[in-house]
C-alpha cells in the first residue's frame, strides 16, 4: 500500500547481495526511511521479521478461507525454515518446532544462518 522501492529503505538488500555475503549482512536489518508509512510494525525493532509475520498471518488467513491451509503450511514452512526472515532465532526457533514436518529434502538443504 505505501508502495516501496529501493530507495524507501536504507540498506534495501539488491541483487548483488544474492553474490556477496558483505552485501547480505549489509542489508539485513534494513529499516524504512520514513516509518510513519508502516502499520502495526512501525515501532519494532526488527521490521522484516514484523512484516513477514505479519504478511503470513494475512495469507493464513486467505488460504484457510479457501481451503488451501495444508499447502500453504507445507509451502511457507520451506521458506521460513531456509532462513527467509533473516532473523537466526526465529528461523533456528521455526526449525525446531516444524522439525517432524520437514521433508529431509529441506533439512539437507538448510545451510547455515547469519
């Protein structure tokens, strides 16, 4: 809705952070230049966390309404495993929790956190 780009953020994380792990950490608490435009994650100390969590519950709430909660578990659950929210204790927290859910596919293929 606030209709982001890269230059609404301080560190956006670019393309070239998928090729350098400097880049990566460089962006990985990037924050929005101006916070009046955020929601419910607008005082948070760990914005892309806030907005992931929040994103999911919007579309758990969508798939439930068309019956799709199964599969949307099963698809989100890979990503949030993999690391997606750039927050080790959430994805270490996830992983522990979601670990008899996991195909053995997602837990070889892990890697480490940042």
């Amino acid at each position: 809705p606030a209709h982001f780009f890269f230059n609404s953020f301080d560190r956006p994380f670019l393309p070239i952070a998928t090729r350098s792990r400097t880049e990566a950490m460089a962006a990985k608490m990037s924050m929005v230049r101006t916070p009046s435009l955020l929601g419910v994650c607008r005082t948070t100390y760990w914005p892309r966390t806030c907005s992931y969590w929040v994103s999911l519950h919007a579309m758990a709430a969508r798939a439930d309404s068309l019956h799709l909660s199964r599969t949307f578990v099963q698809t989100i659950s890979k990503i949030i495993a993999g690391g997606a929210t750039l927050c080790a204790g959430c994805t270490l927290h996830f992983r522990a929790l979601a670990a008899p859910a996991l195909s053995s596919a997602v837990t070889k293929d892990m890697g480490d956190l940042f």
